[in-house]
C-alpha cells in the first residue's frame, strides 16, 4: 500500500510517466524499495507501546455483631462488603451493608428486633483534586425504622480539608467536608403496628451534609499499616421543611490490625430520622455497637 501511493504520486509529478509505463517500472520499483525499508527499520526499532495498566479494584468483607445472654437475650449480626478503585481522573466504589437481630420478649417468645439491607455506590471525578465533584446513589429496606424501600439520588461536590502528601501503609488519611442535594422515595414498611402506614413516606428533596476524617493513630514497623479511626457524620435536612424532615446518621469505627490483610473492628452507629415513629417505629433514633473482623483484598 505504501508503495502504491509512493508510485501515485511519482505518477502525479510526472505526467510522462503514466504514458511510458514500461519506463515506470524501475522507478517505482526503486520508490517502492526506498518506501519499505525505512519503515521496516522503524517498526523493528520502536514496538508499539504496551497499553496503560488499570489501576485495580480493591475490596473488604466485614463480620461483627454482638450478644446479649442471661436475664437479657439478645443476638445482633451485620455484615458489610465494599469494593473500591480509583486513579487520578475517576474514583468508583460501591457497598452492601445488612444486618439481622432477634430478642426474646417476656414471654420467652423470640421476636426480630433488626433487619436492614442497604447498597450505596457513587464516583468520584478527580478524586485528587482539593475540589471533587461527585454523584452517588443508594437504596435501602430497614425494619427499625419502618422503611420498606427508601432509594436515592444526588449529586454534589467535596472539599479535601487535609491530606498528607502520601499516605500511610495505603490507608487514606484524610479530612473533608461536602455537600449534596437529593432526590429520595420512600415507601413505608407495613408490619404488626400498620399505625403509621401512609405517614413518613414519599417523595422528598434533600441536602446532604457529610463531614468526614480517616486517620491513622499508630504506625507499625516495615510500613505495615497500624490502628486506623474512621468517622463519618451525615446530616439530611429537606429543602422545603428542614426543622421537622430531616435525617442524621454517624458512624465511628476502629480498626486494629491482627495480620496482614486482617482488622479487630469497633464501630458505633447512629442513624435518626424524624419521621421514623410516623412510619409506626418505636424511636427515632436507630444505634448499633458492633465488634467483628475486617478483611481486605
């Protein structure tokens, strides 16, 4: 091909040749030899580079519960699975949380006390910038709270208060503020107590609050990571009435390191809503104490 067009445009030059083809042919021969062995040379010299590597996904499983045994019966198990990867223009993550718990009432009847499923995702666009814009989305069912399907939508951005310069056996330390505006749908759960069916349900507008800090407390030898503290603190007011509609939720969790790839975790969780006992809930207000293991991969 490279000596066709090499010979096209011999041709083009020299009208005479196209009338004199025998005389042509060891001219374009020449052309043709000339053509082919530069780029010959050149593909030996320089291969096509090898395309960029993706960077890779990066993920933990978590177990924690608790137990309560004696005069009081108790029993609590959640679990949270996250997935996460990230490079210097786009940040994706996602996660399941669920949990389950029974208690025995009075009359030794066992009864369920908790029962949630929540799946978040978002991403992150330049995630290393000072300032990110993002856009997330989550759904969730929680008995507690009498939500049969609360599902989510927003976009907003975030302000990276604090950074280190690199972080720490790969855990990412850092403090930041953002904001967010929401569409939310929730429809109430129908249980035993149907009071509240009807209430505390359906199409809201909100802002999201979120302050954040990821911090390592200890250091260990040979850049392995140490005891790591993690606090999340979201406040969800509605646009139209944010004094009577409006959710919070915090979330405190230690991770001490037991082997490589291995955490003992603590975490306090708190979630309000404020329509919560409309829905026919008992509280407002949602806690968990949690202990469990971490594993990362």
């Amino acid at each position: 091909m490279r000596g066709g067009r090499r010979g096209g445009a011999a041709a083009a030059l020299h009208p005479n040749l196209s009338a004199r083809p025998l005389r042509a042919v060891p001219l374009t021969a020449a052309l043709v030899a000339l053509a082919a062995a530069p780029a010959g040379a050149q593909t030996a010299a320089t291969p096509d580079p090898a395309p960029a590597a993706r960077p890779p996904w990066r993920g933990a499983a978590e177990l924690s519960g608790n137990v309560l045994f004696g005069a009081a019966s108790q029993r609590l198990v959640a679990t949270l699975a996250s997935a996460a990867r990230a490079d210097s223009a786009l940040a994706l993550r996602a996660e399941l949380q669920t949990s389950y718990g029974e208690a025995r009432d009075a009359a030794n009847v066992r009864r369920v006390i908790a029962r949630t499923v929540r799946l978040a995702g978002g991403a992150d666009f330049r995630p290393a910038a000072r300032l990110t814009p993002f856009v997330l989305g989550d759904a969730e069912s929680n008995f507690q709270q009498r939500i049969g399907l609360r599902a989510a939508v927003g976009a907003g951005a975030k302000r990276t208060l604090w950074r280190p310069a690199a972080p720490v056996a790969g855990f990412p330390e850092d403090a930041s503020l953002s904001v967010a505006l929401l569409a939310e749908r929730t429809r109430a759960l129908r249980v035993d107590d149907v009071a509240g069916v009807g209430r505390g349900a359906g199409t809201r507008v909100r802002w999201s609050l979120r302050a954040r800090v990821r911090r390592q407390l200890t250091a260990r030898a040979g850049g392995a990571p140490g005891i790591r503290l993690t606090h999340v603190t979201f406040y969800q007011p509605t646009v139209t009435d944010p004094a009577r509609r409006a959710t919070a939720e915090t979330v405190t969790s230690l991770a001490v390191p037991l082997a490589r790839g291995l955490d003992l975790t603590g975490t306090v969780r708190d979630r309000y809503d404020s329509e919560a006992r409309r829905r026919g809930a008992r509280s407002n207000h949602d806690g968990q104490l949690l202990f469990g293991v971490r594993a990362g991969f």
